[in-house]
C-alpha cells in the first residue's frame, strides 16, 4: 500500500510541476517577446539618430557651399559694378561700402563666429563700439606683444 501512496504523491507533483511550468513557461514567452520588441525598439532608434547625424551633416555641407557661392556672387557683384560703373559715386553704390570688409572664403582662415540674437539692437550685434572698441583693440594689441 506504500507503493499506490508512492506512486499518488508522485503524480499529483507531476500535475502541479506540470501546471507550474506552463505558468512560468507563458511569463517566460511574455518576456521573450518583450525582449524582442525591446531589442527592434532599441536598433530602429538607433538607425534613426544615425539617419539624424547623416542629415544634418549633408545639411551642414549644403549650408557652406551656399555661403561660399553667396560670397563669391558677392564679391563679383562688387567687382563688376567698380568696373562697369567707375564713375557711380561710392554711395549710390551699394557694393562700394562692403568691398573692404569682404574677404574670400576659400583664402582665410575660419574666423571666430558671431552668434546675433535676434533680439538684440543691431548697433550691439557686432560686439563694442565707439569708446570700448578702442579700448578692446587696445587690449589685443598688448596681448600680442
């Protein structure tokens, strides 16, 4: 009779191992799954950051090229209207005033950049004037001996 108990208490934990292993098993599906979806949630973002690094870096190199040939129009512009107009008087001329601050691209080194706030009275935009630009060339020039 100790064997029929035996074999009765074996089933039964059978049974239940059997009904706690489908229940672990469902959770362990759940979570492969989750994984997965995780794992494709984590790869398309990255194909997106890169597809973001990508367009903004052709952005970048469209951007400097428009503002090399900008530059370049420019400075034909105010070449040709010197040469085709010698005797405009400099302020009818709307070239005549920036000929001496424009300085091709391609032969300098880059400047230091200004960011203007929109904001800002444009009088300020460029940084000091008048007393304290003085002062400021004064600066530098000290600092360069």
């Amino acid at each position: 009779m100790a064997w029929i108990y035996a074999i009765l208490i074996f089933a039964a934990g059978a049974l239940v191992g059997a009904f706690a292993a489908r229940l672990g098993n469902k959770n362990l599906k759940q979570q492969k799954e989750l994984q997965k979806e995780l794992d494709k949630t984590k790869y398309q973002l990255e194909q997106y950051r890169q597809e973001l690094v990508d367009h903004f870096a052709r952005s970048s190199d469209l951007l400097d090229n428009l503002a090399k040939d900008y530059s370049k129009l420019y400075e034909h512009m105010a070449k040709t209207s010197a040469e085709l107009m010698p005797n405009l008087p400099e302020q009818d001329n709307p070239f005549s005033q920036r000929i001496s601050t424009l300085t091709p691209i391609a032969d300098e080194p880059e400047a230091e950049t200004v960011e203007l706030d929109p904001h800002q009275p444009r009088d300020y935009a460029n940084g000091a004037s008048g007393l304290l630009r003085a002062e400021r060339k004064q600066a530098e020039a000290a600092k360069a001996s």
